[in-house]
C-alpha cells in the first residue's frame, strides 16, 4: 500500500521535472534541483520500505506504524505537485510564496518521518546494515578528504562501541552535538570513524558529510580551505584567494539550514574548536561533529553535552581474529601455528595495529613454526601499559625488511602527517636518490613502485587511491609509523626536521642530516646558517604556504651546493632561481611560482644542471624553458602544471645541442607548437600532455607522434572555441597507446569511433569537456582492449552501444552529462564489467544504471557495482523573494552535495 502510494508521487513529481525542460515557463534551476534530489529520495524510501518489511517479519505493528506514516507522507506530496501548472504559479509571486511553503512544510515532514526511521532502525535491528531493494546503500556524501585507509581494512572488535556512537549520532537531542572518540595512537579511532562515517544509517540521516584530518600541524587557514573545498564547487583559485573571515562566511552559509556531520580526525589542541565553533550553524536539526583524539582534555574542554568515548584495547580473542584476517585472509590458521599465534597476538597487547604490523611480517614469510616462534620471542614486550609498546613492534618490522626497502621506508618521514602521496612523486624521488636499483630490463620506476608495493604487503604502508587496473595510485602512512620514522631517520642521521613558525628552533643540530624539512616556516631560509661545517644535507624539502607571502633573505647557496633533491612546491623561489642553478648535484628539482606573475622565464644557465632528472613547476599561468635543456641528457621526467600551454624559447641556430635525450619518460601540459622540435628527439617518451591551439579548419593538429613506439598516455587540451564537429583526419597515434584523453576538441562522434580500429590497444579513453560534439554517438567500430571509459561535460543525449563494441570494458564513468537519457542496457552485458559510476546526471539515466543492476543480479551476477551521486536538496527554507540571480548563484555555491548511492552484493 506504502510501495503504491510512494510510486503515484514519484509519477506527479517527475512530471512536473519532465514539463520542466520544455515548457517556455522555465523554472528556477533551484528549484528543479530541489526536485530532483526530492524524486531521488522518495526513490531511496521505496526501496528502504522493501527492505524494512523483510526485517520486521517480527515486528509487524512497527511496520505498520511506519507504513502508515509514509502513506501520509506520499499522499501529501501528491498534493503539492499534482494537478497543477507550476510553471505558470512561478510567475505569480503569490502563488510562488504559497507552493514554497507548501514545499518547505512537506520537506520538514518527511524529515521527520526519516528521522522517526532512523530512530526505530537502531532500536529494533541492531549491527544491521540498511538494504535497498536487492542493493546495500552505502555512501551519500558531498565530498570527503581522501584519508588514507589500510588496504582491505576490516573492524574487529568495538561492536557495542559502534552501536553507542551510533545512537549518539542519529539519536538524542535536535540541538548540534560534539562527540568524542579517545584512546592511545594505534587503537583504531579513526577506522571506527570512518566506519561509523561510511555506515548506511549515517549516510541516510545527514544530508552534508565532512571528513577532514586535523593533525598536530594545525593552521586555521589550511582547515577552513580544506572544508569550504569539500562542500562547495568553487574554482580553487577563488578560494585560494579568501581570507580567513571569508572562507568561514561561506562555510557557515553552505551548512545552514541542512542537517550535517562533520568528522575532525586527529585533533590534539583544543583551540581547533575554539577557532571554529562559530563556523558550525545549530539550528536545532539534528547535526552533529564528531573529534577523533589521542588527548580527554579535547573532548573536557569541548564543553559537549555528550560524554566521550574511550576506546579500549582488543580482547585476546579478538586479536586472533584480527591477525587471522590479516594473514590467512579468508583461510584459516593451520592447527600447528594456532597456539604460537595466540601467543605472539597476546603479546601485542590488544593494539590493533600492533597486530595488523605484525601481521604484515607473517604474511610475507613462509608460515612455519621456527619463524613464527622467533617473531614471538622477539615480541617479549613489557605490559600495555607501556607506553613504548609500539616501538618494539615497530622495530621488529623495521628490522625485518631487506635492506633496500629500509630507507624507502623512513623516506615517508618527510611528507607531512596525514598526507596523501601521489606514487608518481614518490618513485621519482626515490629514482632521484638513488635508493633504486635496476633489476634486468624493467625501468628504474618499475622498480620502484615494485618497492612500494612490497612495504603495502606488510602492512607498513596505506593505500589510499587505486587506478582503473587495481594500481596504487595515491598512497599514505599512519601517524604511529610516521613517528617511528622520524625517529629512526633521526637516530640514522639521515632526517632532521625544523618548525620555526612557532619558534621551535631545533638548533644546535646533534647531527649534520641528509634530509632537511622545513615545516610551519615563514622563513624558509633561517635554518641555513646552522650548517657551517663540511657536512651538508643532499635533500630539502618545504611544506607550508606561509613560505609563499615570505619576505626571506636569500637563498644561502653554499649552505646547499651537495643538494640532490629540492623540493620547495610553497616557497616562492624563483627569486633566487641564480643560486638554484648553481646547485649542479641535483637530481630532483620542484618549485613553486607565484600565480601573480603572467610568466616565468627560466633562466639559460638551468642548463648547469647536468645531474637533473626530474624538473617540477608549479605555476598557473606559462612557464617558458629554454632550448638548452636540451643538453640535459639525464632528465627523465618534465612536469609543468596545468593551464598553462608551457612554452620553448625559439632555437639559437649557433647552438649544438645532442640528438636525443634517451632517458625522458614525461612530458606534460606544453603547447605543441613550440616542442615539436624537441619531441622528435625523445624517442622513449612514455607520458605526453598537450595544451594549447591543437585544432584548425575543423581537424586536429599536432606534431606527428607515430614514432613513439613507447608513448603510452596521451592528454590532448585546445584552448580554443569551436562549435563544430572536428575531425582526425590524417592525425596518426602511436600505435602502442594505452591512456587518450580528449579536453575541448570538439570532435565529431563518428570519429570517436574510429578509434578503436586506430588504437587496438586503447585501454583507457576519457571524454571531458566538449571534447565531442553531436547528440547522439552510434558506436560503429569496437574497442577490443578499452576497460575504462569515461564522461564529463559533454552534451551528447543519445548513445547506442551493445557489448560486443566494449568486450573488456571494466569501468564506466559518466560526470555531469545533463542530457545523456540513459545507458546502453547492452553495456551491463559486458562480462568483465565491474562498475558504473554516475555523477550528477538526470534521473532517466540514474534509473537506467539501476536497471543494468538489478538485470545484471536477477541473471546471478553480484559483482557489478553502481555508484551514483545526485543532484542535492535545495533548501526550501531560503528566501524566495530574492532576484532570479541571486537564485542562480546560490545554486551554483550549494547544489552540488553528493547523494551517493553504492549498490553492491558485499
């Protein structure tokens, strides 16, 4: 009866959506974006309902109840919508005040009928996830901080932790509450936020999720950047460009009127709040914030109503169970290693990653008897109570590795806490330090990543991206190992790093290190005159944007001159670009360029630096090099930032330059007018990026790249204006490509298809923004090796594809195509399909990709995954009285909060 009764409203609402987009009267885009995410949720409650009756079999006067209450709540919203022109009340001012407050009292209602669910779930089907028809409802969420999260991760333990904070969270009073979860570095606070954060119940309460990682290194300005990002959709420039005062204006009025939850991770000083707690609107619905701390005092002096949470340690039962997952996976333990496991698992005392380290030792081993009783021997640490517990376990692993891996693995020491490390970046630094070994014919950078995957496999480092094929793509570590690090690089001499924002002069130094970071600097250069003797570091790094206002002295080359790697992305430095290139022992080399300048011209005497294999710029704005960089045979990697169409000076025709420089592997972001010369002389280019005027008379245009048998991603961006279909015509791609990226080329849909017969080894294909023209694509030709492909920004309304044109197809992504009516249903045929992601797009192709899933379940396939993110309520509360652009803008600042629906058999 509640099933029907929900279906009729859905029908009158999208009705009034569907009159929407061809009615003369338009609507405001507010208020369609209102409706949307209204169709999206009576949606989510029909198949809630299914679910519900199910698990109430029991219980069947509270279902009754609750059926009741919806079937209210489904006739009222056919009231509202039903049987009414609104695009002509739109236009009547009077009519337009009464349906918005018709719509704002229904909206306030079916609030509180999903609040009255949330409240009955806890209660009545404990540790239970919310199941949506035949799918699990995982995610609805506007944006969260990439944490970085143990790969496979699972809780074990604080079952009845889970449930308290839970009822915490959706339960109690409407007032905005602060709870707090406590305990000692390593006990797993911050999996069981993320759990708690991620849970399908969570999800559906709270219309706006935050996460952000809080850390020691606090600065109110990078926290405020770091929030106001994840809710609104500005141009980072803007936001960039904020003070303090306007990124907290814009905050507190993205998350007024809406029911939110924010999680601050890691807090360790209280005046975090204290800078903040005006931010966060109460106004008596039900938000919540949510610490993670090492420290009571946090959660004391936060003066909540809500008392805090201290986790406590794993029992011994519960710490076999977690080494058993750790190691054995799905398997069990072979009977002859049961006892010495409950032995060495005792001995960690209940530290959950204590065990988890540990556990990343015995996997990686042969799994005898002898070597798990000599892991146990060496774990014959004091009791818990101990704060030095960790160390010994840490230093167990530590020991344990091969030697090659030991210093990659206290590199991570640098990075700031929290951070999450491209893989790129970090390979390339280890290439530039030297801590690679070439092993036969793989690259130095094969290697590499080969070395980062082994200190995955134990455990010692987080994975926190993966690519299309499974790859690590962004990587992590924990605050307890990132402490060990520096410890252990410190006690190796090897690491030193300096805080001198808050006047924590760590000097004289006891040690003269290789490695120097600087850190919460506002001048970078006050450390330089400590190093007075022979021994000087080979490696710098700055990490703070403060560098960026800094009026510093100098760069104090000869403190420098034995230098391998500098890396100073916040520092603004191209003042002392002379001294730089005096620096001819570099290998690694990333700078940062101020955005006020329109250009940077970099100087011909960078050509000095003969050792150079990695050359990094920042900039938003060109970047122009000079033809002698030529001669800098060892380069390996040239990364320009974006928006730039980098340039190369025009040729000395006295100049000598080598023929080719056989070692470059990257090239990114330069205008192709400009490098053609110099493209012909890297053959072994893996990674090319174009930026720049690459169409004329309606035909893609660049420089012959057939000859590079090894280039394997190619990113193709015009910087023109076309409103026509281009076409490739004699264009030839190497034929070994992997990677193509298409951005604002304007191509035509039957050239698109072509590619497949061109690039039979295509594995990926992104379409972005207007890089294709045309409403309709008619796949034509098939793509044999394509397993990613992906959407944005493009205007097509009609794709007709079946599975024999994408056979290894892996994962679609289709981003803001707001006129694409639906999904091929022959690409949910693909027998290696694994997910659909839909962001942002109309609610005919949501239902189509729901379609795919549930056929796809129907004929026994559980694998397939669809995740979608809608459209977000626009708040009904807000001032209808205001001018139509004001509306607008209001729309564009708040509608993008991401309703994630994740539909998978787990």
């Amino acid at each position: 009866m509640a099933e029907s009764a929900l279906n009729l409203a859905m029908e009158k609402l999208n009705q009034v959506i569907e009159r929407s987009k061809i009615s003369a009267r338009k609507l405001d885009p507010s208020v369609v974006d209102g409706l949307r995410s209204l169709y999206e949720e009576l949606g989510l409650l029909t198949r809630f309902l299914k679910d519900w009756e199910e698990k109430l079999v029991h219980q069947r006067e509270d279902f009754r109840t609750l059926e009741r209450r919806i079937i209210d709540i489904a006739s009222e919203a056919e009231n509202v919508f039903g049987g009414v022109d609104w695009e002509w009340e739109w236009f009547s001012l009077k009519m337009r005040h009464i349906r918005m407050v018709r719509l704002h009292l229904f909206s306030e209602k079916f609030e509180a009928t999903k609040t009255e669910m949330v409240k009955t779930y806890v209660k009545k089907i404990p540790g239970r996830s919310i199941h949506w028809g035949d799918s699990d409802f995982s995610k609805r969420d506007s944006s969260r901080e990439n944490t970085a999260t143990w790969e496979g991760e699972t809780m074990v333990g604080f079952e009845n932790e889970t449930m308290i904070l839970k009822e915490w969270l959706t339960g109690g009073l409407k007032q905005l509450e602060i709870i707090s979860i406590i305990g000692m570095a390593g006990l797993g606070k911050t999996t069981l936020a993320r759990k708690l954060y991620d849970d399908p119940l969570v999800v559906f309460r709270f219309y706006v999720r935050l996460w952000v990682s809080v850390s020691q290194e606090y600065q109110k300005r990078d926290l405020l950047v770091r929030l106001v990002s994840s809710v609104i959709k500005n141009n980072p420039n803007e936001i960039d460009g904020m003070n303090e005062s306007e990124l907290a204006q814009l905050l507190y009025k993205s998350l007024k009127g809406r029911v939110y939850l924010v999680v601050m991770d890691d807090i360790w000083d209280i005046r975090v709040w204290d800078d903040l707690r005006s931010i966060f609107p109460n106004d008596n619905n039900g938000s919540r914030i949510m610490f993670t701390s090492r420290h009571e005092s946090v959660a004391l002096l936060s003066k909540s109503n809500r008392s805090s949470l201290s986790l406590r340690f794993l029992s011994d039962d519960e710490s076999w169970d977690l080494l058993q997952q750790r190691v054995f996976g799905r398997e069990t333990c072979v009977p002859e290693l049961v006892e010495l496991g409950k032995q060495i698992t005792k001995k960690c005392h209940g530290l959950p990653l204590a065990i988890v380290v540990v556990a990343g030792i015995l996997a990686n081993d042969q799994k005898t008897h002898d070597q798990w009783k000599q892991v146990a021997e060496t774990l014959n640490s004091p009791t818990a109570s101990d704060p030095q517990l960790w160390e010994k376990t840490l230093a167990l692993s530590y020991n344990n590795l091969p030697h090659h891996l030991k210093r990659c693995f206290l590199y991570f020491g640098v990075f700031a806490e929290d951070s999450q490390i491209t893989v790129q970046k970090l390979v390339w630094l280890w290439v530039a330090e030297g801590f690679v070994r070439k092993t036969g014919d793989q690259s130095l950078e094969d290697v590499a990543s080969g070395y980062l995957l082994d200190l995955i496999s134990r455990s010692l480092i987080l994975v926190c991206k993966r690519r299309y094929d499974g790859g690590v793509k962004a990587c992590g570590i924990h605050d307890l190992l990132r402490d060990f690090c520096i410890k252990q690089a410190e006690k190796e001499r090897s690491l030193q790093q300096i805080s001198t924002g808050r006047q924590e002069f760590m000097f004289p130094f006891s040690f003269n290190p290789e490695h120097l970071c600087i850190k919460d600097s506002e001048n970078a250069w006050t450390a330089t005159s400590v190093f007075a003797s022979s021994d000087k570091p080979v490696a710098f790094f700055c990490f703070n944007s403060q560098c960026a206002g800094s009026q510093d002295p100098g760069f104090h080359y000869p403190c420098y001159d034995l230098l391998r790697v500098f890396d100073i992305r916040s520092c603004n430095i191209f003042r002392n670009i002379s001294d730089i290139v005096k620096l001819v022992h570099l290998s690694y080399l990333e700078l940062y360029a101020p955005y006020a300048s329109p250009e940077i011209n970099v100087p011909a005497s960078i050509s000095n630096l003969q050792n150079l294999e990695t050359l990094i710029i920042h900039m938003g704005s060109c970047v122009i090099l000079p033809q002698c960089i030529r001669k800098m045979v060892k380069l390996r990697h040239i990364g320009l930032a974006a928006k730039g169409g980098h340039r190369l000076k025009g040729q000395d025709p006295d100049a000598r330059y080598p023929f080719s420089l056989d070692d470059l592997q990257t090239l990114s972001w330069v205008d192709p007018y400009y490098w053609e010369d110099f493209i012909a002389g890297t053959p072994n280019l893996k990674k090319l990026g174009f930026w720049g005027e690459i169409v004329s008379r309606k035909c893609l245009m660049f420089p012959d790249l057939y000859f590079l048998n090894q280039l394997q991603e190619l990113k193709l961006h015009h910087t023109g204006f076309l409103g026509f279909g281009v076409r490739l015509k004699g264009i030839r791609f190497p034929t070994n490509l992997k990677k193509l990226t298409f951005e604002r080329t304007y191509l035509s849909w039957d050239e698109i298809s072509t590619l497949g017969k061109l690039l039979p080894t295509l594995e990926v294909l992104k379409l972005l923004q207007n890089a294709c023209k045309g409403p309709v694509w008619e796949t034509s030709e098939d793509f044999p090796q394509l397993k990613f492909l992906k959407y944005k920004f493009l205007d097509i309304e009609q794709w007709n594809a079946s599975s024999s044109h994408f056979p290894r197809l892996q994962k679609l992504v289709l981003d803001d195509c707001y006129q694409l009516e639906k999904i091929p249903s022959g690409i949910g045929e693909i027998l290696t399909l694994q997910m659909i992601e839909v962001h942002f797009c109309i609610p005919s192709l949501v239902n189509s990709a729901r379609e795919i899933k549930e056929e796809q379940e129907s004929m026994g396939n559980s694998l397939l995954q669809v995740v979608i993110h809608s459209w977000q309520f626009s708040d009904p509360t807000e001032d209808f009285g205001g001018s139509k652009n004001d509306k607008r803008k209001q729309s564009t600042n708040d509608k993008r909060k991401q309703s994630t629906t994740q539909c998978s058999c787990l």
